[in-house]
C-alpha cells in the first residue's frame, strides 16, 4: 500500500494482541481473583453461621420461662420441652444442644468445610438481682452487656472471623 503524499510503502498494522500482552493480561486477572477468593469464602461461611442462628431461636422460650420463674434453667433438649438434638437440623447443622441455658449449634450436613465439626454458642445473660429483665441473648464469644451476667459454658469453635458481626 502506498502513501499518497510521500509516494513510499506504508508498513501494514497487524490487529488483535500479541502473546505476551495476552499472558500478563491472563496473570493480572489471575493474581486479582486469588486476592479476592478468601474474602468470597469468608462471606460465604459467615453465611451459612448466620443461616444456623434461627434455629437456635428454638431453644429461647423455654430458657426465657425459667429465668423468668426463678427456676434453673432448663439442663438439656428434653427438660425444655425440645426434640433430641440430632432431630433439629436444617442443611448446615448436624444438632441443637441445650445445655443448662446455653444453646450449641453443631455444623455438619453440608456446611463449608471450615464449619465442619464445629460449635457456635448462644449464652442468655441477664440481671440476677432483675428477673423480670428480660434476658440478653450472646452469639459466641460475645461478652455479657454491663450489670448482666452470661449463664451456661461457651463452647465456640467457629473461628472469629467466621463469625457474623453481630457475634464477634
């Protein structure tokens, strides 16, 4: 092809990308979603925490009762009027055990593999001195609010950055 105004051969632009831009293209991309990939699993996982919590909704009513009669809290699933704790289970948890108040929710089933075999505990806290305040409620290693205490063993092992914000 030639050049009108100057009378000499225009060289030929070849289109489309070369190998070695197509390859740091490939590594950048790559090297950004294994930055990404741990915070997505993290979500994920904290996820499937926060799918278990209602079922440990179950166990509240009758821990709530009994701190409100002034009676010892209920010592297991089946002195609070509950199913065996391998009968409440959804996709995530293997069991809901109650256990002199507390409430620990078992990961099993189809939980992420971080989560497998692990514990998340919800401990009532209230006032001793105030039983008509009604109890506070804490997700794993949550501390106790001022002037209430937490009642029952805490028994997590769900790492804490595994753990919903309103857990840790």
């Amino acid at each position: 092809m030639r050049d009108s105004r100057m009378g000499r051969a225009r060289p030929l632009r070849r289109r489309g990308f070369t190998l070695i831009e197509l390859l740091v293209t490939l590594s950048v991309v790559t090297i950004l979603m294994l930055a990404a990939l741990p915070s997505f699993i993290d979500k994920t996982v904290r996820a499937q925490v926060a799918e278990a919590l209602p079922l440990g909704e179950l166990g509240k009513p009758p821990v709530q009762a009994a701190w409100l009669a002034s009676t010892p809290l209920p010592a297991d699933n089946a002195a609070a009027g509950l199913p065996p704790p391998e009968k409440i289970v959804n996709e995530r948890v293997q069991s809901v055990t109650l256990e002199n108040g507390a409430i620990h929710i078992a990961f099993g089933n189809r939980a992420h593999k971080t989560l497998q075999g692990k514990v998340l505990t919800l401990r009532p806290a209230g006032v001793d001195e105030a039983r008509v305040v009604p109890l506070a409620w804490l997700c794993g290693r949550a501390p106790a609010p001022d002037k209430m205490i937490a009642l029952g063993q805490d028994r997590t092992t769900v790492p804490v950055g595994m753990l919903p914000v309103r857990c840790r």
